[in-house]
C-alpha cells in the first residue's frame, strides 16, 4: 500500500524527468489512468491522484491530454 507521502515524491521525481526549464517542458511523460480504478480504495487507490496529475498537465500544456472514448 502507498502513502501520500510516497505518492508525493514518486510524482515529484516524475516531474523532474519530465523538465527542463520549465515543468513538464521535456513532453516525454506518458500517463495513462483511469479514474473507474478508484473502487479499489481498499488498496490504496485515490481518485485524487488521478485528477491531480490532470490538473497540473492542463496547467503546463491542455493540448498534450488525449482522452480515449470508447465506440460502440
């Protein structure tokens, strides 16, 4: 089970690899999640992880967010 904590800094040392100069200005930082995993909260999964990192790559750059739908 994960910490916020351990959370924290796993998502801050991410970042690092993901700049430069800027936050995220390298645009090699893949993510994929999906907020529907939350159910598994008994393990450690927090619904807020998922929209924080959404928030902070729409305020560095919306344009690189590619939301996958489903057709039937």
């Amino acid at each position: 089970m994960n910490s916020k904590i351990q959370m924290n800094y796993r998502k801050k040392i991410f970042y690092k690899l993901a700049s430069i100069d800027a936050p995220l200005d390298r645009e090699n930082l893949f993510i994929v999640g999906d907020p529907k995993q939350s159910i598994y909260g008994f393990r450690g999964a927090d619904i807020e992880v998922f929209y924080d990192v959404i928030h902070d790559i729409k305020s560095y750059g919306e344009d690189n967010i590619i939301t996958l739908k489903k057709e039937l």
